[in-house]
C-alpha cells in the first residue's frame, strides 16, 4: 500500500500469503476490504484495487493472479479493477455550492437552483426535511412534490416523483460549473412548513468532509403545521409506551407502541400534566409512589421522552385522585389537582421549577367525592382556558369550563352525557386531528380505544365517538390501566 493508506478487513476475509492480497468468502455477498486515507496522506496518491471472483473448487493460486492483474481483463461478473486516488480535504473544499430557494406558495409551483463550481467528479445529492423547530412529517402529510429537474451539460440527473417528505434529487456531475434546477408544487392545502433544503455534493464515496450547503424556504399558507401528541399508556407489565400521534383522524396514531420504559407500576396514581407532543415537550409526568411521595418526570425534548425522575416531597397519600389539568391558571405552567379522601380539590399551581414543579396548594372546593374519574382535557371549548371533565357514579360526565383565575379556576358545571361508565379509563392527549380542537381517548371495558373529537362546543363538546383501529398490538392495548 502507498504510505498513508491502511487496509481493514471484513470480518469474512483475510491476508493470503502474497502481501497485498485478501482472500474473502462470498457467503451470499461479496465482502470486500475497506481502504482508508490517513490524515497523513498525500493528496494525488493513488493505489490499485483489483478483484477476482474464484468460484467453489477453482483455483486460488490462479485468482490470486488474477486479481493482480485484472484490469487486463473484461469486467465479466468474475474480475474488476479500479484506481483509488486520494484527494485531500482541502481540495475537495474548492468543490464549492450556492442554493437559491425562493418560497413556494401553496396552491403554486417554484423554481429553486443550486449552483455548483465542481473541482471533481461526483454526485450531488439534494434533499428535504422540516426546519429545525419543527416536527417531523408524517406520511402522506406533506403535499409538495419534485415536478421536473434539469442539469444542463455537465449534470446527469435523477429523482424521486412524489413528495418531498420521500424523494430526493442525485445528478451525477463532470467538473465545471453547473447550475441543477428543480421545480417543486404544492397542494392548496398545504401548511405552511418551513423547510431545509440540503445538498451534498459526494466526491468522497463515504467518510467526512463532503462540500455540504443548505437553505431554507417558506411555504405561504394561511394553514398552520399543527403539533401533534403522543398518548402515554401502562400497562399490566409495568411497562410505559408511547402512541404517537398522526393528526389523521381515521388513523389517529401510529400502527406501533413505542417502549418509554419499565417498574411503572410502582406508582399507585399517575397523570401527565399537560398534553406530550411527539417531540417531547409539554408539562411531564408525576407519579406516587406506595409510601406517598410524588416523582416528576419532566419532558426531553429529544429522543427520550421523559427525564429521570426528581422527588416532589412526601405525604401525598392524603390523596385519592390526582389529574393534571395543564395551564388551568392562565400563567403558562401547567398545574394538577389532588382530591383528598374528604372529597376536597385542591389546585397545585405549577411553577415551571424542575426542582419544585409545584406551589402550595390552594383549595378549589369540596364535594367532589362524588366523581370516580376527573380528567383534564386542556382547552374542550376553544375559549383559551383549560377545562376539567368529571364522571359521577352513575356514569354521567360533567364539563367544568376553565375560568384562567386561579381562585376560581372553574365555571358551574354543565351536563356532557351519561353512559360513559363503560370506559375504565379516559385521557385528553391533546389534538389528535390537526383541526386544532383537544381531543379525547376512552378505553372501555374490553380494552379497545375510542376517539372523541372536539367540536369547540361548550354545550356538545364532542363528537360520536369512532374505533380506533391500527394503533398498535392490540393484546397489548387491552392490557392498559392507565392512560395519560
């Protein structure tokens, strides 16, 4: 090998006795050994790489000779040589990029370019993803799509038809300057996204260092990208999972559960304080545990969705029911309520502390031993204030309009419906349906999941209820006994 070049093996081949030289098994595939520039190799070096396929019961000795002198042959499916030339870093760095990115009205089509003063030979890749900030897509949600793309001269060109969510841009490029263009439509009813444009131009085959550049650009809508939520679930097994949220209302969740972790059932009550979204922010989660002491576990914001937990304090076994109401005092921080076994409500204000999450208790009134499930369900009447569901013992649910005044931080309650003693459990993930109303999910008794869609009404704040399908394993689902 030329000095600064090293050679690692797969783990099916290996040195043959001709120094240079690797014998590898073709177990299915052709493994190959792997050549890598050190940071002290010279730019212009350059290295032959030559192979040849000895098939069951040939001769090794002959395809050793073979592989050393196979640029004389034909490549046939068994030979195939090749020149490794290194090209250093700051080289490759004249390779050098521009993107013009204007905005894309939806309902209208744009034309966006990148300019490319190529050095080398290579691939220019173009791509696209949310701006940082945003959430991810979903699938079939973005209606953007790659019309039609030109390279000129220098540039032989491919992509992706569809969505922007799933295609992609690959030119194959000859140095010179060259200028890829690309049109891109949107649907009428597409919202207004904010969107990274990424090119790479690939000159290296794999490694760091590739010119890379990006833009981003708007799209004009009146239509807002709505966050999405995730609804949390335990099961029998202890287990927390997460079901994420589409914003479909036919398939209001994903088709799988993802694992938050285990040991939940450690706690004896449990309630997220505000609805999660499906990037891990929102108003965590608390739980108490036997002894009495309430745990917060507070959201990420990134790939794990709750923090480890921190101790709130003790004594919260004065409590038979706690329910995170989200913002019920209008300050920005999402608070909780505790009933004691007296029937009391008493309103925790929370405090965005992650230390000492919660103020001192004030008291929202008595007579609420008469429910046997409170929930919150963050803003139900689209007036800005966050509401509280209650269901008394024959089944009847309640609505209490949230005020914002945190001495009174509920209006008289209003009648919703009775029958809803089939469910054994009800959560308000938040809006499941990108129309930008809070939602509901009842379990019933047999463990299936039903969606209640918000309609912005205080007087019929829900729609019929409708199966929800798809979500995940079933067998699982129907173990829950907890939602938030």
């Amino acid at each position: 090998m030329p000095a600064g070049l090293r050679v690692s093996v797969d783990e099916d081949c290996r040195p043959a006795n001709t120094t240079g030289v690797y014998l590898c098994d073709a177990n299915g595939y052709i493994p190959t050994p792997t050549v890598a520039a050190t940071d002290s190799a010279a730019h212009g070096t350059k290295a032959y790489f030559g192979l040849a396929y000895a098939p069951s019961g040939t001769s090794i000795d002959n395809a050793v000779k073979e592989a050393q002198t196979a640029a004389t042959f034909s490549e046939d499916g068994r030979h195939a040589a090749r020149t490794i030339t290194v090209k250093s870093a700051e080289h490759v760095a004249q390779n050098t990029m521009q993107m013009n990115t204007p905005a894309l009205k939806a309902g209208g089509s744009v034309t966006q370019s990148v300019t490319l003063h190529a050095v080398d030979e290579g691939q220019l890749s173009i791509s696209f993803r949310p701006a940082e900030g945003l959430r991810d897509w979903e699938e079939e949600e973005v209606s953007i799509e790659i019309d039609s793309v030109s390279g000129g001269d220098n540039a032989v060109c491919d992509h992706t038809y569809g969505s922007i969510a799933y295609g992609a841009i690959t030119c194959d490029v000859t140095p010179g300057d060259v200028t890829i263009s690309y049109t891109l439509s949107a649907a009428a009813q597409t919202a207004a996204w904010k969107i990274d444009a990424e090119a790479v131009y690939e000159v290296y085959t794999f490694g760091t260092h590739n010119p890379y550049t990006s833009s981003t650009f708007a799209v004009d809508s009146p239509y807002p990208v709505r966050p999405h939520h995730m609804m949390l679930a335990r099961g029998k097994d202890g287990m927390l999972r997460a079901h994420l949220g589409t914003g479909q209302a036919t398939r209001p969740f994903r088709d799988f559960e993802e694992i938050i972790g285990g040991g939940w059932n450690t706690y004896n009550a449990l309630t997220k304080l505000a609805p999660v979204t499906v990037q891990a922010t929102g108003g965590g989660v608390v739980g108490r545990d036997a002894a009495g002491v309430l745990w917060h576990y507070r959201t990420t914001g990134g790939w794990n969705v709750l923090a480890p937990r921190t101790k709130v304090g003790g004594g919260w076994q004065i409590f038979d029911k706690l329910t995170g109401v989200s913002d019920v005092t209008a300050d920005g921080k999402a608070d909780l309520l505790a009933r004691d076994k007296a029937g009391v409500l008493w309103l925790y204000r929370g405090t965005g502390n992650a230390t000492a999450p919660f103020a001192a208790r004030t008291k929202v009134g008595g007579g609420w031993q008469i429910f046997n499930e409170l929930t919150g369900v963050s803003d139900v009447t689209a007036d800005g204030k966050a509401d509280l569901l209650a269901r008394d013992k024959a089944g009847v649910l309640w609505l209490y309009r949230g005020t914002g005044n945190a001495t009174a931080p509920f209006a008289a309650r209003t009648k919703v419906g009775g029958g809803w003693q089939i469910y054994r459990a009800m959560t308000a993930p938040g809006d499941l349906t990108d129309d930008g109303r809070a939602d509901l999910v009842a379990q019933d008794t047999s463990g299936r999941l039903w969606l209640y869609r918000g309609t912005g009404k205080a007087d019929v704040p829900y729609a019929a209820r409708v199966r929800i399908v798809g979500a995940g394993d079933q067998s699982v689902i129907s173990t829950y006994n907890a939602l938030l």
